[in-house]
C-alpha cells in the first residue's frame, strides 16, 4: 500500500478578483520510504499541494490518504494526533528566534507534554544526527542558513515522524549548503526510513536526491515518472524547460555549452543522449569525418542523475543534408539514444 495517495485533489480559493483553482484533478501515489520530487514553475500550485498533504488546506475536492486512511475522515482532535506523524520544513526555517537551538527543538515535545528531561534528551539526539552538537545553546540570528535549515529539520524529525514534507526547503541556500542539506535529507531517509516528499521549482534538486517525480503546471500534473526517464525522455514542454533552466544553471558554473550557430544556415535537429559511456570516444568528430558533413553543436550538457553520469547534445543538420538518417543510425549504433527536437534551445 502506498504511503500517500492523492485521488482527484481539487483546491479552489475565493479572492477579490474571482475564483483561482490552484489544483485541478491531482492524482500521486507516494511509496513509503521514497524521496519523492514535485516540481512546477511558480504559481504551479506546488505549495498549496503540500499543505493538502497534512490537511493544513483542506481540498475542495478529492481525497488524501495516508497509508489508506482519507485525512477527510478524521475529527480535529485526530487530525491533530495525525500531523504528529507528518513534519514539516519551510524555504524560511520558521524558528523561534528568542529560544535557543536546543529549546526550538524542545518546543514541539513540549507541545505533546513531554517531560523537560525527556524532551532535552531528545533534542541532544537529533542535534546529533544534523551535526550541531555544538550549538545548541546558539540563538538563530548566530546561525548560518544552513545551519538554521538543520535546527528546522531536526525540530521537524522530533515527533517520530514517518513523513516529512519539504516546502522549497533549499530555495534560500547557496548551491554549496543546498547540496550539504540535501545529503543530509538523504541520510536521514535511509538510516530512518522516512519519507520525504520535496516541493521544488530546481530540477538540480529533484536530480541530486528524488526517486521519483512530479511535474506540476497550472494546477494540475503535466508528466510523472522516475527521475532519470524524465531527464533523459521528458514528454512535455514544462518538463523540458525545466531541464534547460537546469542546463542554464550547469553552464554557469561549469562554463558555457558548446555554440556553432554562426557556422552553417538552420536546420533540423537531434537531442543526442549518453549515459554512463564505457569509452570517452570522439563520436561526433569521427562522424564528421566519416559522412564529410558538417553538424552544428547548439548546446551541450553533461550532469549526474543519482550518482550517474547522464548528457546530451543538440545537434542541427545543414538544410541540404542528404545523409541525416544515416548520421543518426551511425550515433545509434555507437550506444547512444537519439531523438528528433522541434523545440528552441537557444
């Protein structure tokens, strides 16, 4: 049995300028113990999706289950018992700034009536686990981001929780704290076996930690799958800009793709796709020479997908070309995968 299951979520809100459907027929299966990614642009109706998920929105349609029990059947008084077992992390962390590290920990055991002993206890524990044993009696002004995102996450982890439900939990981070974070939330899935379900509008997120994934546009799921089938086979125009965004951002920092586009007039064009090549063979030069046709380079990419290393080049043809299907079974007998592209990847 899935862990979370969404059947036909709808939310709607009533605002001054009219009614905004923020979600649209959602259906998600969520696995126990997965890290499971949802995606979308801004305004794609990602958070209002995860407040759905521990009934802090309470859908205008459809139904929430977790481990098969709709939350829409639950009292206030069980409800309340039931978000015990969801934590939460916010973009903003949400500490209390006037209580130290250790008492924004403590808070939500006293809120369950622990003992001060066994709530102190506790939160030495799970300080332990995020790395900050010492800082506990640090107030969060004396905090770095990320040290104030792993206060959060160890104050969210205090109640036992089986779920835990990341609300853009790295968008304030710099790269470098975002990925120590995500190692982190990686860390605590398998040593607990918490599932972790990550609202994000950064694919390098989604690739660096999720299984499985969700793309949100508009209200409503534009494509879903396993991460790496996403990335390497994305089926619709939201999905395959998020992955160029993401390709923006890796050309930033690891210097700008490859361009040819003053070389030779426009033409068709291939998405040419690697993954884990045995051989680091110049493919691409060894078919110039061998067809004596020259192929322009639009846009290359190279990224790791759990842990693997997966790319792709954008090949344009010149408009005369006699040779493009031959060119194209040459790269698919060397190992790689190969797709026609009408989109702009400029």
């Amino acid at each position: 049995m899935p862990e979370i299951v969404l059947e036909n979520v709808c939310k709607t809100f009533t605002t001054k300028d009219g009614i905004v459907q923020a979600l649209k027929n959602v259906n998600l299966e969520i696995e126990a113990g997965e890290i499971y990614g949802i995606i979308g642009m801004s305004g794609a109706g990602k958070s209002t999706l995860v407040r759905c998920i521990n009934f802090l929105e309470e859908p205008t349609e459809g139904r929430v289950l977790i481990r098969g029990k709709s939350l829409g059947e639950y009292s206030e008084k069980e409800l309340r018992k039931q978000r015990e077992d969801i934590g939460m992390i916010f973009q903003h962390f949400n500490l209390l700034m006037q209580k130290n590290v250790k008492d924004n920990v403590c808070f939500p055991l006293y809120i369950q009536k622990k003992s001060k002993r066994e709530a102190r206890e506790k939160a030495l524990e799970l300080l332990k686990i995020v790395g900050l044993s010492d800082r506990t009696k640090a107030y969060p002004a004396q905090l770095s981001g990320g040290q104030k995102q792993r206060v959060a996450i160890a104050r969210a982890l205090a109640s036992d929780p089986k779920i835990l439900l990341c609300d853009e939990a790295t968008s304030a981070l710099d790269p470098q704290t975002t990925s120590s974070i995500l190692a982190l939330l990686k860390d605590i899935n398998q040593k607990l076996g918490i599932t972790i379900v990550i609202i994000t509008h950064q694919m390098s997120v989604v690739r660096e930690i999720c299984n499985r994934v969700a793309i949100l546009k508009d209200g409503e799921v534009a494509e879903y799958g396993d991460v790496e089938d996403i990335f390497l086979h994305p089926k619709t125009e939201v999905a395959r800009e998020l992955i160029r965004n993401d390709v923006e951002i890796n050309q930033d920092q690891k210097g700008p793709a490859l361009h040819g586009r003053d070389l030779i007039r426009s033409g068709d064009r291939i998405r040419v796709i690697y993954r884990d090549q045995p051989d680091a063979q110049p493919v691409i030069a060894n078919m110039v020479l061998r067809f004596l046709e020259p192929v322009n380079i639009m846009g290359a990419n190279t990224r790791s997908v759990h842990g693997k290393a997966a790319g792709e080049i954008i090949l344009e043809f010149i408009p005369e070309s006699t040779q493009k299907a031959e060119m194209k079974q040459y790269l698919r007998d060397c190992g790689l995968e190969v797709e026609e592209v009408d989109v702009n990847v400029d």
